[in-house]
C-alpha cells in the first residue's frame, strides 16, 4: 500500500506544489472505470483524510488544513464520504433530520448516542453558544436545545456549507463511521466504543478485513496534537462508504424518495 504525505498538515501552496507530481502518479494508475474516492474526518489539524484507488486498491493519507482543500486534493476523487453535516434544518424538531432519525434506528440504543441532531441553519450565525442555543430553541416548539459538542463544530460545519453545492452533492456526501461501521460488521453495530481497546482493535480489524491493510501504520503516522487514533479510524470507515458509493452499492438514509432538501437545496442525507 501506498502512504503519501504523513504526519503534517498541507497548505494550499504545499497542495498546489504536489499536485504536478501527483497527477504523474495518478496516469500511471488509471485503469478504465477507476478512480480514486476518499474519506475525511475532522481532527485538531483540520481534516484528516484517507484516499483510495478503487483500480489498484493503493491507499494514501494525509491532513488538509482548510475544508477547501478537500475539494483541492491533487488526486481529484470522484467521491468523498465527509464526516459532518451537510444540509441544515430551517427548524431543530426533537431526534434532528430525518436522516439523523433514521441513522439511530439503525444503530440501535448502544451506538445511537453517537448521532447528534444538528443546528437551525439560523443558530449557524450567532456569535456565542449562548445565542446559538437561544435560536435553536426558538426555531420550533419543540425547544430543541444545543450541544457543546455540536456548538465547537460550528466553524467546520460553516465552512463546508460554503463549499458543498446541490450540484456537487454528487461527489461530496455526508457520512457517518458507525453507519459505515454498521456495514463493515455485518450490517450490525458494533457493541464496544471506538474509545475503548477493544473497540479500537475490533474496528481496526474490520478496516483491515476490507482492505485497508496498513491502518495501523496511519494509526501511528500522527501525534494527537494533529490526529487522533479514532478521527484517523472513522476517515478510513468514511473512505470506505465513498468506495461502495462509487461503486454503485451504497445505501442512503432517509430510504425515502423525494429526500428532504434544506432551504439552499442541499439533500440531508447520511450515506453508508
């Protein structure tokens, strides 16, 4: 397998440097119908992000700094699995989107907790958690408060509204690893938390089981300041539903036909 780029964050001038190499790389691995498709989870360094070469099964990783530069990364995947919210409820009702309800159903009780409802589009603008919570609660009778959890998401979150278009809906979607988890262990949750050791060891090895062979090696590719074991986990689990979404065999959250779209027309929806 193949690791590009480790234990340091890229700027875009670093991303624009590497990108004449890389694509001398990427001719040599085309194959037809192949490509490469990544998944990129939020770290303390910004995004941590894992790629795939569906051809030659080649595997890289690296930390981005900037949400834009997921849609600059040199090897230009035709899909990525992105690890946040896209598409933002004008109303925060009780249980989130539809999606949201629907990705707890399917994890049941003991990973539920690991889906958090997320803001009003109108609470996305306010300054403090205290405002923010404020304009959460008066979006809907249901007074849906807000998590400290979902608050220090904000500026990841904001960001990637700015980028991600219903036009580019196509390439860039909202994943979530326990779905992707759910899929990699049968189409059952997994029991232990990704925070314990057995967790960590059980997820690991369905990575490996399907293909990802060296995440031990991205495991330990990064101090904690920049990339934590489960942000660089949940990215692999994340590349993985980009792959069965390239290849035609993922499955979306809501099942439902029309998806529900926000107000700028972004479909809400959780890919596994």
């Amino acid at each position: 397998m193949t690791h590009l780029f480790k234990g340091s964050a890229l700027s875009f001038h670093a991303l624009t440097l590497l990108t004449a190499n890389v694509a001398v790389m990427n001719n040599k691995l085309a194959q037809p119908g192949s490509a490469w498709v990544a998944g990129a989870d939020a770290c303390p360094a910004g995004w941590i992000v894992v790629l795939e070469h569906t051809g030659t099964g080649a595997h890289r990783h690296r930390i981005v700094e900037h949400t834009a530069d997921l849609l600059r990364l040199p090897e230009q995947p035709a899909c990525i699995g992105i690890d946040m919210i896209i598409g933002l409820p004008a109303e925060a009702r009780s249980g989130g989107r539809a999606c949201d309800r629907a990705a707890r159903t399917l994890l049941g009780w003991l990973r539920s907790s690991s889906i958090f409802s997320p803001p009003c589009r109108e609470a996305l603008s306010a300054d403090t958690y205290e405002d923010a919570t404020a304009a959460n609660r008066a979006s809907h009778s249901d007074s849906v408060g807000l998590t400290k959890q979902a608050y220090y998401l904000f500026p990841k979150i904001r960001a990637l509204d700015t980028v991600v278009t219903p036009a580019r809906q196509h390439r860039i979607c909202e994943v979530h690893p326990e779905c992707s988890f759910y899929v990699l262990n049968g189409n059952a949750p997994v029991d232990a938390s990704k925070h314990t050791d057995e967790g960590i060891e059980h997820r690991i090895h369905l990575l490996q089981t399907a293909g990802f062979d060296a995440v031990p090696d991205a495991c330990s590719a990064y101090p904690r300041r920049q990339a934590k074991q489960d942000d660089i986990l949940d990215a692999h689990a994340a590349c993985y539903t980009a792959r069965r979404m390239h290849g035609g065999t993922a499955a979306r959250l809501p099942n439902t036909n029309p998806v529900p779209v926000d107000v700028t027309g972004l479909r809400m929806e959780i890919w596994r």
